[in-house]
C-alpha cells in the first residue's frame, strides 16, 4: 500500500486558527461580562434595599408602618417612588418632627447615601416615579419666556407671580421657592409634595419642567430687579398704589365729610 503523503498546512493557517480563538475568546466575553455586571448591579441593589429597609424601621415606620402601608398618622408609601422619597428627606420635611396641616422645611439628618437607601426600599414597596436625572432637571438653555408663562398658569396661583410662597386655607401654605435646588423643583412637580398637584411627564413634559426651572432661577436671580419698594410677591410696586388707593382716598373722603359738615352748620347759624 502507498502511504498517504501528508498534506502541506497553508501559511495562514495558523493566523485563521489564532483569530478563530480570538473570537471565540470574546465571544465567551460578551456572553458572560453583561451578565456579571447585571449581578453585580442587582446585588447592590439588594444592599442598598436591605439598609434602606434599616433606616425606615428607625424613622419612618412608626408614622407610616412597618411596611409602607400608612397609618393615620402617615400616608402610605406604597407607589410614591424614590423621587417622592429624595424631595422629602432631602429637604428635611421627612422625618417629621410632629404631625400637623403641614410638614415645614428643616435641617436634614441623613446623608446622601443614606437618602437614596430609604428610596431603595420604599422604591421596593411599588412602582412610582424615579429621581431624575440631572439633564432632565439642568435648566441650561430653556426658555425662559416660555418657563415664565407655564409658571403663572400652573403655579402662580399658590406661589406666586414668582414664586415667593403664599397663604392657603386651615394653615396650609405655598412655600418660597427663592434658593430651592433644580433637582427638588423638579421633584415636587413630578411627585406633587403635601398640597400641591403632581405634574407627571404625561401631563408636563421634561423641557417644560426645565423652562419653568429656568424662569425662577431668573427671577429670583442677582440680576432681576423690581420696581418700586414692597413688589407684593412679583407684582412690582403695587402694594404702594394700593395704600394710596385706600389711604388717599379715604383721606379725601373724611376731608370732604368734615367740610359739608361744618359747611352746614355755618349755614344754620
């Protein structure tokens, strides 16, 4: 029998059996890196969910329940999203100090990391909106005008003509809006914090948020002015023409009542 000769390799075999293994290499890579750093992702956030859970079992859960459900001293948690969570605490309206018509503005007693936990967890409890982003809330380049005229339509009437806060009935108020951060503006139109509307995304979309955020920012910024003294919440120099309105006329009215009276007596006598 003749012996088989043994056949030649090409030259660049070995190149293609190199390349095949590259490819094999990554494909081992992209089938196994994204699922790895899924997990990682899902453990943290399983972290973050059972430390949140921790701080609300101290803070929260005697106003609100062990679980979120509410109580009557306390609304229910459930569905209100960790944006709800981040304006609240982040503004020190949560925890509260007592109940009452409504929970003031004051110091804030958890850090950062320990805020976004507590909206891990209450997150956790049901779906509802997420802390924005800062690109939704970054008023850079919105319309001011525009922020101006959705302002007075939807807010003015609460806070108003810019946003400087105003009375409401059985001790409710509108608070100040002068120094308030883009991001917690953002949320509590999203959200709809103690009295007032929520505005979802459906109902006014990010670029308005940000024009209104870009309206107040102008207004209560170092480069508006007012005319006159007391503006009367934006109004300009009102509160004066009313007090020479009311007072001026008044004056007038008494001057004119004491001249006809006396007029009358010089006449009878």
């Amino acid at each position: 029998m003749k012996k088989l000769s043994a056949r030649r390799r090409h030259p660049l075999a070995a190149v293609v059996v190199l390349l095949l293994a590259l490819a094999a290499t990554g494909g081992l890579y992209a089938a196994f890196a994204p699922a790895g750093k899924a997990q990682a992702d899902e453990t943290a956030q399983s972290l973050a969910i059972e430390e949140g859970k921790k701080l609300y079992a101290v803070g929260c859960a005697s106003c609100h329940g062990t679980g979120g459900q509410g109580s009557t001293d306390g609304p229910s948690l459930v569905g209100v999203g960790s944006a709800a969570v981040d304006f609240q605490v982040s503004t020190g309206r949560m925890p509260a100090q007592q109940p009452g018509v409504q929970v003031p503005k004051k110091p804030v007693i958890y850090d950062q990391a320990q805020i976004d936990q507590l909206a891990a967890y209450i997150a956790s409890l049901g779906a509802g909106p997420i802390v924005p982003t800062e690109k939704q809330y970054d008023p850079a380049g919105a319309n001011v005008a525009r922020g101006g005229e959705l302002f007075r339509n939807n807010c003015a009437q609460c806070h108003n003509f810019t946003g400087e806060g105003g009375a409401l009935t059985n001790g409710k108020y509108a608070p100040n809006l002068e120094g308030v951060s883009p991001k917690h503006i953002y949320e509590a139109m999203l959200t709809g914090p103690q009295n007032m509307p929520s505005f979802p995304d459906s109902t006014m979309p990010t670029k308005e948020k940000k024009d209104i955020i870009a309206y107040l920012q102008h207004v209560n910024g170092d480069e508006s002015t007012s005319p006159g003294g007391l503006k009367l919440g934006g109004l300009g120099p009102v509160s004066e023409g009313l007090f020479g309105w009311i007072f001026g006329l008044g004056a007038l009215i008494a001057v004119a009542v004491w001249v006809a009276a006396h007029t009358a007596k010089a006449k009878k006598s």
